[in-house]
C-alpha cells in the first residue's frame, strides 16, 4: 500500500473510527485500525458490538491494506505537523511520513481480523443537527450502572413520521420528541441503543446535512441475537448491537394534570442552583420554595455553611416546597432548549416536570421529570 493524503482529512477520520476501539479488547487484533485503500481510504474498527468506519479521498499510488495499533494512530495522527501524510506498507511494517517526521509501526494480523457487520435495512433519515441536538437532550437522563443494562440505552421508538427518544435512571426521565423521515412506510418499532454509542455517534455525525439511520430487528435480516441499529452521514458509517431487556414503562408517569406550576429564566435558575450549590454537601439537596412572584432557594443546614437566594418567577398555585439533587436539576436545566423554563407540579412528593416553550404543535418537544428528594421534618 502505498498513498497520500491532507493530515487533517487523516486525523479527522482516524478519531472517527478509534471510537469503536475496545478498551480491553478480547483478541489482540480488535485494538487496531485497518486502512484499506482503493479508490478512496476506508478506515475500519470493531469491537464485535460496535463498528465504525470511515471513507476519506486519497491519491493512491500503490492499492493495499494495513492493520495498526489504533491508539497509537489516533496520537499519531492528531499531532503531526499541517503537510501531505504518506503512508507506505509492506513486509510487516507501516511508514508514515509528515514533512521532516517518519514514524514505523508494525502491522496485525489482517487474516485474523473479523468482517465488519454489513449495515441493516434502511429505515429514514433525519437532519444530523436536529439529531444531535434530540440525542443529547434524551440521553441525559441515562443511567450508568452496568449492572442495569436497560438502563443505560436511549429507547428509541419509531411511529410513523415521529421519533420519541426516551432515557430513565430511575431518579429521572427525559423525553424528547421529534419528526423524521421514514424509508419504510408504516414502520412501527421500539429499540434500545447504548446511550454512549449514541451520543458520540450524533454528536461527530454533524459534518454532513442528514443522517441515515438503518435498523434490524431482532429475527430480521441482519438482526441476528439482540438487533443492530446502523447510522450513516458525511462518509461515515457506525453499526451498533441494541441492548436487551425491559425499560420501564414510563408513560404513567407523564402527568396528564397538574396542580402548580412555576415559569422563570432557564438562565437565571440555573446560575442559582450553582451558586446555592457551592455549600450543599455531596448527595445533599438543594431546597426550592415557590411562593408568589418568586422562588427562594436554600442550601446546607444550621451545623455547617448555608445558602439562599431568591429570584424572580411567575407561580400559579398554592405555596410548596421541594427539594432536588442539584446536579440532576442542572443537567435538565442545561437539556432545555428554551430560555424560559416551566416547572409543573401535582402532588408533594410526586416528581416535578421541566419543560421548555411549547413546539409547534402547542406541546413541549422535551420533557424532563425529576424525583424530588424528602425534605427533613
């Protein structure tokens, strides 16, 4: 093998596909990346859940394949110098060259490296910043105890021309919901994604204007054992395995009806619970109390340091208080796409929703619910 290529076009893709590379790999041959080059420059991983791989232009002057250490690539390539990168392979070895500096690594095995799955059916596509945007918002309130499994996806349910991305720890519950573009009419389907996968697929899928996403259930083509949702945008494609298991059913939860509701700066409250914050002891809650015109909040108790401040917010509804753990306040807060947030209440105790300023359709697009934590006396 023997080409040329821009060293940034090298490092972005390189970073692409290192994602997939497993951080304790069963064989030795799963920690690299293989370039395979033609035409074009196909860089490729894989961990036997998840695939990555990336189609970059190249000048190709001799065609070939290569298998190297990933990691030692992705160094590599991120800090070489902004020249035309060679690469020459041949008798074991890579050279890869970038102006005055030459690095030599030795290559894999590639007889002993596994095929990479081939991509699902295609199921629709969707704008790849909108589908940033919904992923991040859904995903935050995913769990990350790998002992619950179920628990640490992103359920993605496909009815029809609406994607409804949902995640749940079990202390909260993030909804959002958005259109698409379906491939294949009347598809109906419910399918849990690894949460991390998923956001580190949406969030570098955003060079291109759309993402392809494609999906196999489980007994459909492709979908041999739990499934296999595939995404695809800007020469870059990813195939990850769906978890198993049951995720709760989370729609109950959802109030229909509410008793107060509160509406104030997303901003201004969350710059607030920051600063009240700063003396709440580790798994202590920050106080919240709703009164007419404004919301005070507290923080720490007579025995140590403590912290209050109040700021203006329309409240409708009699007097309450409630209590939240500060840092799955902020990271609702920080999910809401909207300067204003409004916060509905039903019962005390009960968990409270966030929402930002209604969609099109006169319904919130994302919907936060947060348990609240029991307050003393």
């Amino acid at each position: 093998m023997k080409i040329v290529l821009e060293r940034d076009v090298l490092a972005d893709a390189v970073a692409w596909t290192a994602r997939a590379l497993p951080a304790r790999p069963a064989v030795p041959v799963l920690a690299g990346i293989r370039l395979q080059a033609d035409e074009d420059l196909v860089l490729s991983s894989f961990d036997y859940d998840i695939s990555a791989q990336a189609t970059v232009p190249v000048t190709t002057e001799q065609p070939g394949t290569a298998l190297v250490s990933g990691r030692l690539l992705a160094e590599i390539s991120r800090s070489l110098p902004a020249k035309p990168v060679h690469i020459t392979a041949e008798d074991g070895r890579a050279v890869l060259t970038c102006g005055s500096a030459t690095f030599t690594l030795l290559t894999m095995p590639e007889e002993e490296y596994p095929a990479l799955p081939e991509m699902p059916p295609a199921a629709g596509s969707i704008g790849s910043d909108a589908f940033a945007t919904a992923v991040s918002q859904s995903a935050t309130a995913a769990g990350r105890d790998d002992t619950l499994p179920a628990l640490t996806g992103v359920r993605i349910e496909i009815d029809g021309e609406t994607l409804t991305l949902v995640s749940t720890d079990r202390y909260r519950l993030a909804v959002r919901e958005l259109k698409w573009n379906p491939a294949r009419p009347g598809l109906s389907a419910a399918v849990l994604v690894p949460a991390k996968a998923l956001s580190d697929t949406a969030r570098t899928l955003t060079n291109g204007a759309e993402v392809s996403i494609a999906l196999a259930l489980p007994g459909e083509e492709g979908g041999t054992g739990d499934g296999m949702i595939g995404f695809e945008g800007a020469g870059r494609r990813t195939t990850t395995r769906l978890l198993s298991g049951e995720f709760p059913r989370y729609q109950a939860l959802l109030p229909s009806a509410v008793n107060a509701a509160a509406e104030l700066s997303t901003g201004l409250l969350s710059e607030s619970v920051k600063r009240v914050a700063l003396v709440a002891e580790r798994n202590t809650a920050v106080r919240l109390a709703f009164s007419a015109g404004q919301l005070m909040l507290e923080a720490g108790t007579g025995d140590e340091a403590q912290a209050e401040e109040i700021i203006e917010a329309e409240f409708e509804g009699e007097d309450l208080a409630i209590a939240f753990n500060p840092q799955y306040l902020l990271d609702g807060l920080a999910a809401i796409d909207s300067d204003t947030v409004r916060i509905s209440f039903t019962e005390p105790g009960k968990p409270a929703l966030f929402t930002g300023k209604p969609g099109p359709d006169g319904s919130p697009e994302f919907r936060y619910l947060l348990m609240p934590i029991r307050l003393g006396g």
